[in-house]
C-alpha cells in the first residue's frame, strides 16, 4: 500500500494513480483525498488532479516529444508524476518552473532513483524547450482537434462530422473549462433575490441565471455549504430539466431515475411540497444521497423506493401517475467538463449500449402514465442514438403518445434552446450550461 505522503501534489497524485487503475471516479477521490488539507493546498491539489484529467492527451503527446519513452510504454506511476509536472510548467504560470520540476521527482521518491531521474531529465527538458512545441500537422483535423482539446478522436470525429470543424473544437475547448459554480434556489424556504443578498454578504459575488429563475451563478469566496438548506448545488441546464416536467401541486409524480436527488426536490418545490413523489434508484446507497438532500430542503412528499424502472413496477398500477421522468443514464458526454474523466472511459460501443437499456426504460415506463400526462425523457448527452433516436423510436412503437413543445413548459427566458423539433437541447460552448437534451411527450 502507498505511504501516504502529505501535500497537494501527493494528494492528486494518488487520486491519478488511481483513476488511471480505472478502480475510482475523480470527484469522489478528490473529495477524500483532499479532507483536512490547508485550503490552499486542498485548492491545488484539486486544480493540478482535474487539470492533468483535462488535459491527459495534450500532456502524453508533449511528453512524447521529450521523453525516450513513449507515454502509453510507461509504468502508469512514473507517467502520472510526468503529467503533474509537465501540467504546470504548462498551464498553472504561477508555480516556479523549479517547484514544478522538484516537486514531481520527490513522488517517486520510494521508486528508486532510475525511476526519478528519468521524471527529472523529461521535465528539465520539457522546460528548457517548451518554445519547440507544435500541436500535430498530420491526421487532418479530427486528429489535431484531439491533441490540441485533449478529447478522444473517435469523439472528435463524431462531431466534426456533426457540427464541422470549427464548432467541433469550439466544444472541445468549452469543455476544457473550468465549469461554473451554480446553486438552485430552494423556493420552499427562500427566493432568488435573498438568497443572493445572503450570499454576496458571505463574500461571494453572484449573478442570476441566464435561463433558470431559480438559478444563481456564485463566484470567488471559499467552497460553498453543501448541507445549506437554502440552496442545492445544480447546474442551469440540470435545473430546466424539472421546468420541462413542471408538475403541478398535488399531482402525482414518478421519477425513474432519481438518484442524487436534485431534480426530484426541485419538481417538489414546483409542487409547493404537495402531492406525492416516487422516486426511484437501483441501488439503496443511492437513494440515501436523495433522502438526505430531501430532508435538508424540507421536502416532505418524496418517497423512495429501490427498483430497476427497465423492470415492471410491481407497486403501481398502470396509468397512475400525471408526471414521469426519466433522466436517464447516459453516456454524460454533455458534463465533461465537470468530469473530465468520463470521455477517456466512453467508447462508441457505450453510446450503442445506453440507447438500447434508454429505450426499454420508456417502453416500459409509458405503460404507467395517465391518459393526458406527461412523460419527459432527459439526458446529459448530445449523442443522437441517445437523445432524438431514442424519443424517434419511442414515439414510433407507442402510437398513443407526441411530442409537446418543451417552450410550453421551460420558462420565457429559454427560447434559444429549443430546437425546431420541440426538444430542449442546452451545449457548453453555445450557452455556457453543461449539454442537456430533454424531450416532453403526453399521453393521447
């Protein structure tokens, strides 16, 4: 087991040793690893770990040109060492050129000095020729769009193809940032407009949301409360999802695929807290997480239940609910930039893979709505086979349901994200949100 050596650059190196094992997920091991840091360090820790995450593929190509060996030939701890280094004598211009260097030989401290001296020649080198470094000029655009935005080029490709060149690497680029840091207003205990006076007298500055009325953009100050009971921490496009739905007080409401939890306590507010939520997870850790956020909001109308919603809803009758959701899961090829991760993990034969599993989901869950009620299917993706193919191949198998306009039911504000299909479609370089798809059905 790895000693566990203190500092910011130990702590995001052990959180890239192991993602790279493909044993863990970023967020949540950067949330362990930097528990009971100094902030600054905690700061840094989570800039370098999420900034090596982003840039990975730029990273392994300039390592490529100085390294003798090639980066996908090197023991994944000795790589990842390189990375942190090369990450900010590349990118983070106020850290010392020598901090960056030193730094990164003291994690291979333990590795022996074969091992650290090679990190040390790669990095030294990197630096004293950085001017020397180009992005590839052979592969065509898909491949230089790769390198330069650090995306996969199968993606890259997909979008070239979908949106051309140069939108193609104008999303590339937005989802290289760093995402914005937005709250949802918890209406059954506050309002917008208080809630950002509360906030700004905490140190923050805030702005309104562009689309969202619930929606307050929150910049510098320290990290935001989580447990605060005055707000929930949801991106704009996550929080439209609930306005597409737009359940009214005492309804009954279905959601299929609950887990955190956001947007079910959101439909709850939309509801007033009355009428009655069935929100549903396959696995019981899960719907705790939506329980909790429940409780803190003082939503009292949500019940949980562990189910598979591909699956027969043994406790429910058909056509017993006016409302159902289903933000499914999806490749969340739409929220790289706040899991970076993700895009190295997915691969073409995913996005086949998801579009079968989404299109039982509705099958199964249309059986169970009102005459007259409303089905929304959401997700995090802009892929077509999980967005409009899906809702295409529905609506062809269930003659009984049609697409209503989802400008009926998202607020004013969001004209510009809804396409001429009726869908809610929401890009990180057009809007600046994380990529939404939402489609709103009734039942004939």
């Amino acid at each position: 087991m790895e000693q566990r050596t203190k500092g910011a650059r130990a702590a995001a190196f052990r959180v890239l040793n192991r993602v790279e094992g493909g044993d863990a997920y970023a967020d949540v091991l950067v949330m362990k690893e930097t528990e009971g840091l100094p902030a600054v360090d905690a700061a840094l820790a989570t800039e370098i770990a999420y900034g090596v995450l982003r840039w990975k593929m730029r990273l392994d190509y300039t390592i490529d040109l100085f390294a003798s060996i090639k980066a996908k030939k090197l023991e994944h701890r000795v790589l990842n060492a390189l990375r942190i280094g090369a990450y900010q004598l590349l990118f983070l211009t106020k850290v010392p050129s020598s901090a960056a260097v030193n730094e990164s030989v003291k994690l291979l401290r333990k590795d022996g000095p074969r091992k650290s001296g090679f990190v040390n020649a790669v990095l030294r080198k990197l630096d004293s020729e950085r001017a020397a470094i180009s992005m590839p000029d052979n592969g065509g655009a898909s491949r230089r769009i790769s390198i330069e935005w650090s995306h996969p080029e199968w993606l890259v490709k997909r979008w070239v193809e979908r949106y051309g060149e140069i939108e193609a690497a104008a999303l590339c680029a937005a989802n290289q940032e760093v995402p914005p840091r937005v709250v949802r207003v918890n209406t059954l205990a506050s309002d917008r407009q208080s809630l950002m006076g509360t906030l700004s007298s905490r140190g923050y500055e805030v702005e309104a949301g562009k689309y969202s009325p619930s929606a307050v953009h929150v910049k510098g100050g320290g990290p935001l409360d989580a447990f605060d009971p005055a707000y929930y921490i949801q991106d704009e496009a996550s929080q439209l999802v609930s306005f597409l739905v737009s359940p009214t007080p005492g309804s009954a409401v279905l959601d299929a695929c609950s887990a955190p939890g956001g947007k079910t306590a959101h439909m709850a507010e939309l509801m007033g807290n009355r009428g009655s939520i069935v929100a549903l997870d396959k696995y019981s850790h899960r719907l705790e997480a939506v329980e909790r956020s429940a409780a803190r909001l003082g939503v009292g109308i949500i019940k949980t239940r562990e189910h598979d919603s591909s699956t027969p809803l043994f406790f429910a009758e058909e056509g017993s609910f006016d409302y159902i959701l289903c933000d499914s899961p999806c490749s969340g090829l739409g929220v790289v930039r706040r899991s970076p991760d993700i895009k190295y993990r997915r691969t073409a034969e995913d996005i086949r893979r998801l579009s079968i599993m989404q299109a039982a989901l509705l099958d199964n869950l249309a059986r169970y709505l009102k005459k007259g009620g409303v089905l929304v299917y959401s997700t995090c993706t802009f892929e077509p086979e999980e967005t409009d193919e899906v809702v295409a191949g529905f609506l062809a198998r269930n003659k009984d349901y049609s697409i209503e306009d989802a400008a009926s039911a998202l607020p004013g504000s969001c004209g510009e994200l809804v396409d001429e299909k009726g869908f809610f479609r929401s890009f990180p370089h057009r809007h600046g949100m994380d990529g939404f798809f939402g489609a709103r059905m009734r039942r004939l």
